[in-house]
C-alpha cells in the first residue's frame, strides 16, 4: 500500500495522520508553509502569552479528550477557571451577564420586557413550510424576535464566525439549531428534550463544555503531533495537482523548489478552501474544485494587550464580552485570556484579546497596527474601564479568517460528496466542510481517518494491488 496524501497541515491533516499512523496506514502530510499547524500558534514573550489564533478548545465530544490522552498530553492539560465561565454582551455601553437560567432571563436588563415575552412565546410559533434554506437572521427573528437577533444572535455570531446572520445559512452554519426545529417544533423544548439524545452520545452541549488548553498554550497540540508524525510531514511542500492512476492516484508537489510526482493509495485534502480552489485534479477528464474558491472568507484582526492589574477597572470575572453591531464599537468582541487560564500575563498585570474586522467592517482588519491598537485600546475603556498604556501590544492579519457558510452554502457541500462519490479515493474534512471550531475539526479529522483506512483496506482496493 502506498501512502496517503494529506493536503495541508492544520489541526485537520494533523489529527487525521495520526488516527491514520495508528491503525497501521502510512502518510505522507504536504504543508506548503514552514510550520504545521494552520492559525493555531502560541507566542510566549515578557511574561504574556498571545495566541494568534484560538484561545481554547471546547470539548464537545469525547473524542476531543481521547485524542488528549493518546498523545500523553493529559498532565499538561489545562482546564479553564470555572469563574471565568460568564459570557457578557455589551448594550448601551455597558457589559451585562448572558442569563443562563430562568430567573437570570427575568432578571436580566439585557432584553426589555417585550423581547423577553417574545422570546418566551416561541414554543408557540410554528413551523415553517419546508424551504430549501433561510439566513440565520430570519430563522431568529421568526422564532424569537428582532431583540433577540440584535443583542444575542448578532454579537455572537460575530465572535464566533466573524460573520453576518443576514448571510449566515441556518442549515449549515447551525446545523443544530435547523434540526433542534425540524425535530421538536421548538429550539427551547428541544433545549430540554435533546439532553438525553445528547447523553447517549456522550456529547456536551457548547455552552456546557469545557474550554481546554495546556500548559504553554494550543500550539503544544500541534507541535506534540507533529513530533508523533515525525518524516511523515514534509514542510514546504504544495500539491499542485493530483492525477488518476494505475497505482491510485498521483500528486504533483513543489517541494523545496522543486516539482516531483508522488503515487498515493488516496489523497485527502484538508487545506483552506481557497487554497484547493486551484488544484488540478484529472480522472479521466478535469476535476474542477474552482467553485471553493467562491466561498467568502472575511479578514480578521487580532489585537493583544497586556495591562497593569491596577490599570482596568472592571474584575474581568468571565470568558469576554461580545460587541452587538447596533453599539458601534470597532472591535467585535474581547476575550479575558488570563482570567480563564493561568500563566498568561506576568504577576499583577492582566491579557486581553480582541478581534476586528470580518463580515462587519472588513477593510478595518487590514488598517495599520498602531491604529488597531488605539481603536481597541479605546473600546477597551469604554466597556472595561481601562487606563493608562499597555504594557505589551501583538498583532496577527488573518486575511482569509473563516469560511462563511451562508445561505446557498449547499452548492459546496454537494460539489465535495460529489467529488468523493464519482472519483474514489479522494477525500474532504476541515473547517469549511465540518464546522468552524477547533473541536470540529479534531473530530472531523479523527472521523475522515477512518473512513480513509476503510477505503485503503477494502477489497477494491486490494485486488487493484494484487493485480498490478
């Protein structure tokens, strides 16, 4: 058997080659940069430890921890404090608490009197017709109302795609909440019902799980399984195209300079979208995967700021705050890093992450950094009552941040099964097929693994062999 070609070293490819490495399957991981592990990577400098990309892990499904433990990393593991468990969302200028119990909701001055009686009717709103898809702005505004969407759905999404719920498709962006109605009538009642379906999987609702990183931030995931992968990850190499033949099917890869071919039993491709838009495929005949290269990818920001503990006037006692559109600030959202792990600021001094740009004011992401760093430092006291300068300051561009699964996202969705369908041995998992999030794409590669080791031990496949 010949190796299989993973296409791009993100969490995805990483996972995936490892399961594969352990049920016997050789790899061979094709990263085109000088180092695995996509946005995930860790910055420790002057005490404060900045993550360019995600902060945390939730873990969702046990899969997530099973990986943890397979990798011997479990001592170095590190839950998030559970006081910092509050998530804020900014109205009016001022952060009030998400309410996560019934009386928080009537308490809260977050919504007024009349979007908390809409929200509580909406067991009572039916069903819709059966339509083929619906942005998440109208899926809300037609079960919980336009309060809702403002200062809830609005601030949230943008914290978690960086996106706009006008775009967004309910189907596949929010697979769940699409199939909480479709199955219960009601996303409150299937709140409740769905717990057991939940437990028989083992699975955690988002809002319940843990956020987990470890010791010396997210980067030690990645670099811990590029260690376990060792020369299977070849690092400066891109796939240019990948070709039918009598061995499976062959890779065309610049590595270091320099163009060589490659035969794989199968390829699996977990690379950006925008970066598999431009690989040749030929079976035959062309292969297009142009169309990926459609889905929109807004630019975001991330801003660190360290600060003396003495210099923020607000406890910081959460996860971070959420910037509804409607309050005009520039950053979408802030994270309080050293509330929810240790070690992530020097002694008295406290890190702060926040994020500009995306769906909402892209052309703001790619502004010059000083300037980004005033505009956050600025929002930054206004909600949390910040003074004085920062005493450290990081910035990363992600100008291709997140794939926005909007309405009509189907159209790619269709074009990868089909793909895999009509041409055997091809594979897609990552973050603009399976979810957005650090634990979707765990999971997701864990899972592809195993459907590509089905493949390579199937009795097609062997018979092929044993003929050539």
């Amino acid at each position: 058997m010949n190796s299989v070609a993973i296409v791009g070293g993100g969490i995805t490819g990483l996972c995936a080659a490892f399961r594969l490495r352990q049920q016997k399957v050789p790899v061979t991981l094709y990263e085109e940069g000088e180092r695995v592990g996509g946005p995930i990577r860790t910055l420790c400098e002057n005490g404060y430890m900045a993550e360019y990309g995600p902060n945390t892990i939730l873990e969702t499904s046990p899969k997530i921890a099973a990986l943890i433990t397979d990798l011997g990393l479990d001592p170095r593991r590190r839950d998030s404090d559970p006081a910092a468990n509050k998530n804020y969302i900014v109205r009016n200028g001022r952060m009030h608490p998400l309410p996560v119990s019934a009386g928080a909701f009537a308490a809260t001055p977050l919504f007024s009197l009349a979007g908390k009686l809409r929200i509580a009717a909406e067991p009572f709103i039916r069903k819709p017709p059966v339509s083929d898809d619906e942005s998440l702005a109208d899926f809300v505004v037609r079960r919980l109302g336009r309060e809702f969407l403002d200062y809830a759905i609005n601030p949230f999404v943008s914290g978690i795609y960086a996106g706009d719920p006008a775009k967004l498709s309910v189907r596949h962006a929010f697979p769940k909440l699409h199939k909480v109605e479709a199955q219960y009538g009601s996303l409150i009642l299937g709140q409740f019902l769905g717990a057991r379906e939940r437990k028989k999987r083992a699975e955690v609702a988002a809002p319940q799980a843990k956020k987990v990183s470890f010791d010396a931030g997210l980067q030690v995931l990645t670099d811990t399984l590029h260690v376990q992968l060792g020369s299977s990850v070849e690092l400066h190499s891109s796939v240019h195209s990948v070709e039918k033949s009598a061995e499976g099917w062959t890779v065309t890869v610049l590595a270091n300079g320099r163009e060589e071919r490659r035969n794989h039993s199968a390829v699996l491709f977990t690379a950006p979208a925008h970066k598999l838009a431009s690989v040749r495929i030929t079976d035959g005949e062309a292969v297009s995967l142009a169309a990926l290269g459609e889905i929109e990818h807004p630019s975001v920001a991330r801003i660190v700021l360290g600060f003396r503990r003495e210099d923020v006037a607000d406890p910081l006692d959460g996860f971070g705050f959420l910037v509804p559109e409607l309050e005009r600030l520039s950053i979408l959202g802030t994270t309080f890093s050293s509330s929810i792990f240790a070690n992530r600021a020097p002694e008295g001094h406290v890190t702060l992450t926040s994020f500009m740009g995306g769906c909402r004011s892209p052309e703001l992401a790619n502004r010059a950094p000083d300037e980004l760093f005033e505009r956050a430092a600025q929002d930054l006291k206004a909600v949390l009552g910040v003074r004085g300068k920062p005493t450290y300051q990081h910035h990363a561009l992600f100008p291709w941040a997140i794939p926005q699964y909007n309405v009509g996202y189907g159209k790619f969705m269709d074009l990868m099964a089909e793909t895999e369908t009509r041409h055997p041995g091809l594979f897609f998992a990552g973050n603009y097929r399976n979810g957005i999030s650090v634990g979707n794409s765990i999971v997701a590669g864990q899972e592809v693994a195993s459907r590509v080791a089905t493949y390579c031990s199937s009795d097609t496949l062997n018979q092929a062999e044993v003929v050539l």
